[in-house]
C-alpha cells in the first residue's frame, strides 16, 4: 500500500506431511471387523508377538505413547472379539494396530493463523513478548484442525519461533464433562426441543452437571413399560447431541506446544475445525481468559462454535447459543464494552454486523455496522480476527472479496468508547495476493485470523491461497494515518 512502512519477517510456516497423528482406522461394517480380529486370533502367540515387533520398530519413533494408543483403539473394538479366552498383552496391542492409521494433519494446507499474547511472560528481556500462534492444518478429505507454534517477538520486532516438534499429541477427551444448566436449557430451546420429555429429564439436574449424571437422568425418565413417542425419541437424540457437541480436551504438560493438536472430536465438527480467530479476553476484574470463536463442519452444514482456555492446556469446547449465531468469522473484543461482551461477526454472508451481549454464550440482535464499499470487497466483507484496542480507536483487520473471488485483506477504525461507530476504512487493501501468493489450493486468497501490536507495529500473521502462512509487521502510526 502507498506510503506505508509493511515489513515481511522471513517467517514462513508450510505444510510437514511428516507430522502425522493416530487415528482411529475402523471399517463400519461389523463383519469386517470380526473378520479382522478373527486374522489375529489365528496367529500363535511367538507370530504375534513377531508382528506386534516390527509394527512397533516400524512406526514407534513416529509417535508417544504409540502402545497407549493402540490399546484405546482395541477397546473400541473388544466387544467384538469372540474369543473366550484371554487375550495377552501382546494380542490387544496388535489388534489396536491393526485398527489404526496414520492421519497427516497438514498434507494439503497449514494456513489462517492467529496470534495472541503467550500465557506466560516470564524470562523474557526488556521489549521481548512470548506469543501463541495458531493455525489451520488441513489433510487428507479437506478435515482440518487446530495447531499452535510459539516465539519470541524482540524490541527491535524480530521472531524467534521455537523450532516445532516432530511428534503431534491429541489430547486426552473428559470422559465426564461438566455441563452448564442454563446454556444447556437455552441451546434446547432454541433448537425447539423445550417440551415435558426435556423438563423431566432436566428437573433433578444441578446448575452444573456431568454427562454421568445427564445419562442417569434419562435412564430415570425412560424408565416404564411404554415406548418413547416420537418426539421424546428426537429429544433425546438432540440431548445426547447437545452434550457431545460440548466437551472437554485435556494435554499434559509436558507436551510442547506445538505438539498440541485439537482435532475434531464432535459429530457436527467431523469435517473440521475451521478458522479459529482466538483473543486473549480481560475481565474487569482482570482475570485473563483465552476465547475462540471457530467454524464446526461436519460435510454439510455449518456451526459457530467457541473455545475456552486459561492455560493452552485444558479446553472446553461450547456451542454458541441465540439468534445472531450464524454464519462465519465471530470474533470477541478484547475486554467488555460498558459491562457487556461486544462480538464483530456477519450473519448475511455480505456484510459486518456488531453485538451486545451480558453473557459470551448468547448472542442475538445484531445491528449492521457496514456494508462493502471498494471493488475489491464488492461480493462481501467480513473479519479477520478480534478488534484491536488503540488510543485511536478499535483496529479491525478485515476482509474484502472482489472480482475473481479474490481476497485481500483491509482495516476499518471503530469509535473506542462506541464500536457501533465507523471512524475510517481503508480505501485500498491493505495486503493482496501476489507473486507465489496467488497460487495454492485456493487460489488468489490472503487472509488472517488475527493479529496483535508490539512497540508501534501491528504483527500480522497471514494464510496465503490456503496453502501456507508467513508473518508481516505494520507501522501502527501510519497505518491509523490512512484510516
């Protein structure tokens, strides 16, 4: 863009097809499953542990804890072996092998990054600031997830990253989640399922409660010699959705963090995780929460979706709750507004909307802040990650798609004291595609997540054509200058 001071950093992150995960390899039809474990068990002992041998020199240095896996993985296929005698250590191990596959989380893509404040800043020199970086990595069948990298930001705005691991570590899923009693009866009334089958099931639970407790309480409710009518058959289906669709995922902390992989757990996410926009959230009373506002897919349709984290280390995943939740590209100030949460997001798929709300779970009443107005956003505009607190105003990096379906990435300026108030916009992109840009899976796309300022720079982490991401720092002063 004319007159302003954008500096490339040399960071670049591409796509490791080396970096690969565990998944569970289970064929859906039960005979051939049997027909597999039935494979195994004709093996002598001495040929099983042969076979359990080489798959674990072949394959071990490639995970951690490659046994703990393959023994999850043939618990989920136990009750489907029909031997009565008991099997080794060594026969179960081999049946989860055979039961497991290897997924590489970013054989295709590793693109749309965010960039927030690292939860710990100790150790660090003057001027220096640790950050968290996220990242879309899409694999095979276009299933994407969520991976972190971390760095050092210098006073003089130069990036240290920490060079990534070579392992990548799911975390382990709360078998027993806790529940929520007032976004749980929202999400079921929203969704229509608000009847006499819901309120039984609902009247003996907490204001908070597990999954354990949620099944005994539908047991209790089914208990009779009369079937389920219809309706009380959809409900409790819809409960049991509601409940998978909010869990909770735990890493060790010995796991580095960019051996943090979140991949989809739920059925409504089982085609991805997509675009997480995450934003480091004060409180008034200063308390630090990480949000993250994320697109769930599941090959057909889509839903809006949040994160919680304190530490990078424990999330809980939540279902978005009200009217307004539609679309994609929601994104969380930074800090409440007049005691309220504020949220950037686009509920036409054309234009930017503003909301209000006293609860981050419920949202609803959007008001339009404004509509495309450059060529280069004519077919529609949207964010790129959680507004930006500066003297001058709200920083919001946005997006504009124009002719081609090309994307360039914006910035429009909103009052700090009234974000509904549009101060300034760009008249031109900020950042286009060009030269090795254009060219990708997608071509002819920049776009962002999210980004952050650090000593009078905006520090701008980029996807480029969904292919790979580089980071860029943009003189602040000069940047409100045009807006």
């Amino acid at each position: 863009m004319r007159s302003l001071d954008i500096q490339p950093t040399g960071v670049t992150f591409k796509p490791d097809s080396s970096r690969v995960l565990i998944r569970p390899f289970i064929p859906s039809d039960p005979a051939r499953i049997v027909n597999i474990i039935g494979r195994a068990l004709a093996l002598s002992e001495a040929e099983t542990k042969e076979q359990l041998a080489a798959v674990t020199a072949e394959f071990n240095n490639r995970h951690a804890e490659i046994r703990a896996i393959w023994r999850l993985h043939f618990n989920r296929v136990k009750a489907h072996v029909f031997s009565s005698r008991p099997l080794s250590e060594e026969r179960q191990l081999y049946i989860g092998a055979l039961f497991s596959g290897e997924y590489a989380l970013e054989s295709a893509a590793l693109f749309n990054p965010s960039i927030v404040a690292h939860p710990d800043q100790t150790n660090l020199a003057d001027g220096e600031l640790r950050f968290i970086l996220s990242l879309r990595a899409t694999g095979e069948g276009h299933i994407s997830s969520i991976e972190f990298r971390t760095g050092i930001l210098g006073a003089d705005h130069s990036i240290r990253m920490e060079k990534p691991s070579s392992l990548v570590t799911a975390p382990a899923i709360n078998p027993n989640p806790t529940y929520r009693r007032s976004i749980f009866l929202h999400k079921l009334m929203e969704m229509g399922f608000e009847n006499d089958w819901s309120a039984l099931v609902m009247e003996s639970l907490g204001d908070a409660f597990t999954l354990e407790e949620l099944e005994k309480s539908m047991q209790r409710a089914a208990r009779g010699n009369r079937p389920l009518s219809r309706e009380e058959q959809r409900t409790t289906e819809c409960v049991r959705w509601l409940a998978e669709s909010n869990y909770e995922v735990i890493f060790n902390s010995s796991v580095a963090v960019s051996e943090r992989i979140i991949f989809p757990v739920s059925s409504n996410e089982s085609n991805g995780m997509e675009d997480a926009r995450f934003v480091r959230f004060v409180e008034d009373d200063g308390s630090v929460i990480y949000y993250a506002t994320y697109t769930a897919y599941n090959g057909r349709a889509i839903l809006p979706q949040l994160l919680e984290t304190t530490d990078f280390l424990h999330f809980r995943a939540l279902t978005l709750n009200g009217r307004a939740v539609q679309n994609k590209g929601m994104a969380f100030f930074p800090r409440r507004i007049d005691g309220r949460y504020a949220m950037i997001s686009r509920q036409d798929d054309e234009n930017l909307f503003i909301m209000f709300s006293d609860n981050p779970h419920f949202w609803s009443d959007p008001k339009l802040l404004c509509k495309p107005g450059q060529s280069w956003e004519a077919v529609k505009i949207g964010n790129c990650g959680s507004p930006i607190e500066t003297d001058a105003g709200w920083l919001v990096i946005t997006h504009g798609v124009g002719p081609m379906r090309k994307y360039c990435v914006g910035a429009m300026l909103l009052d700090l004291n009234d974000p509904s108030k549009v101060l300034g916009r760009l008249e031109e992109p900020l950042l286009t595609p060009q030269g090795n840009e254009r060219e990708g899976y997608v071509p002819n796309v920049v776009y962002t997540c999210g980004a952050l300022l650090h000593r009078g720079r905006l520090i701008l982490p980029y996807g480029a054509s969904d292919t790979f991401a580089t980071i860029l720092t943009v003189n602040l002063d000069g940047l409100l200058a045009l807006l």
